[in-house]
C-alpha cells in the first residue's frame, strides 16, 4: 500500500513539473509579429530569431515618397513663383512664350516685341526677346512689325546692337528701304552703322 502511495506522488510531482515548465516556455517565446513602427521614423522593425534562439530586430527602411492628399508623392522641391529674383520672373516669361506652340511666327514675334517695349524689363530681356522677335519676323513682315519700334531712339545699347546685327544679315533687295529710313533718322545710334550699310549696297548697284 505504501509502494502505490510513493508512486502515486512521484506521478503527481512529475506533472506539476511538465506543466511548469508548459507554462514557463510559452510565456517567454519570441513573439513572430512585426513590431509597430515609431512615429516619424520610416521603418518596420521584424524580430528575426538568430541561431542561438535569441531575437534580433532587422529594419526595413521605407525609401519611397509619401504620397499628398491627392494621391500623388510630395515633391520636396516646389517651386514657387513668389520666391523668383526678377531676372527668374523675367527668364520664365520670356521661356514661356517660346514654349507655347499655339503662336504662330508672326504672332510669337509681336508677343516678344511687346517685352522689348516695355521699359520695366531688364536690359537683357529686351535684347533677348528682340533677338527671338527678328528670328521669327521675315522680310517681308520687317518693316510693318519691327521697323516701328527698331526706330526709336530710346532704346538700350544691347537692343540696338541686336537690331544692327540683325539688318545687316538680311536680304539687302528687300531691307534697303527700311535701312535708308534708319540712315535718315540723325538722332539714332545706328543711323551712322546704317549709312554705311546703304551705300556698300548702292555700290553694288542694289534698287
């Protein structure tokens, strides 16, 4: 009877210890969830278990852009047009222009022609939209669109020189009229260049 006894209470002590050592294994195993990310932080960090058993955290980092409201990524670079220096302003308005495909040559020439007019633009602008201008005026179309503002005597310097460079470039049968016009005018900083442009052309016994 006390041999069943013994055995009786070393069965019962056994499982007390299996159920111990049930419990104690189950509450410290590494969890195989993804741990939450910290806010701000840009990574997931996943427990991975090494070959010791022992847990080690790897990070994911998340390297695409956060897209807006709207649904599109947020650039980091937006430009805005109040931050532009009034030489920027004055480079879009002028890149612009020669964007827009809906002008015609002629169109795009008097467009260009009114920056060259207006006295708030910066010397550089001008020059640079009377240059584009002549590109896209012909000869035909010289003297009713550019001739009268080519004429005035208040323009810059580097306007000038454009006008000048340009004139003597094109066809001497069809620009002379307007060259001997410029010549005429006394008071303009080209009528001097001009004259001289006339004359080697009536040397050449052009109309």
């Amino acid at each position: 009877m006390k041999k069943h006894r013994n055995v009786s209470i070393l069965v019962v002590a056994l499982l007390a210890g299996l159920a111990f050592w049930f419990v104690a294994k189950r509450f410290t195993a590494p969890s195989s969830t993804l741990a939450p990310t910290a806010p701000g932080t840009g990574s997931l960090v996943e427990p991975v278990t090494g070959e010791n058993g022992e847990a080690a955290a790897a990070a994911i980092t998340v390297t695409e852009a956060l897209p807006s409201r709207g649904g599109s990524p947020v650039s980091a670079e937006t430009p805005d047009e109040a931050d532009l220096t009034e030489d920027e302003a004055w480079k879009e308005r002028l890149l612009d222009l020669l964007r827009d495909d809906s002008y015609s040559d002629l169109e795009l020439g008097r467009q260009l022609l009114t920056i060259v007019s207006d006295q708030q633009a910066p010397d550089w602008a001008r020059a640079h939209a009377m240059t584009n201008a002549l590109n896209f005026t012909d000869d035909e179309n010289y003297g009713a669109e550019v001739k009268p503002l080519a004429l005035r005597t208040d323009l810059p310097e580097v306007v000038n020189d454009a006008i000048l460079e340009d004139l003597i470039n094109r066809d001497p049968v069809v620009i002379l009229p307007v060259a001997r016009e410029f010549a005429a005018v006394a008071e303009h900083p080209l009528a001097g260049a001009i004259d001289a442009f006339v004359k080697e052309a009536e040397k050449a016994d052009l109309p």
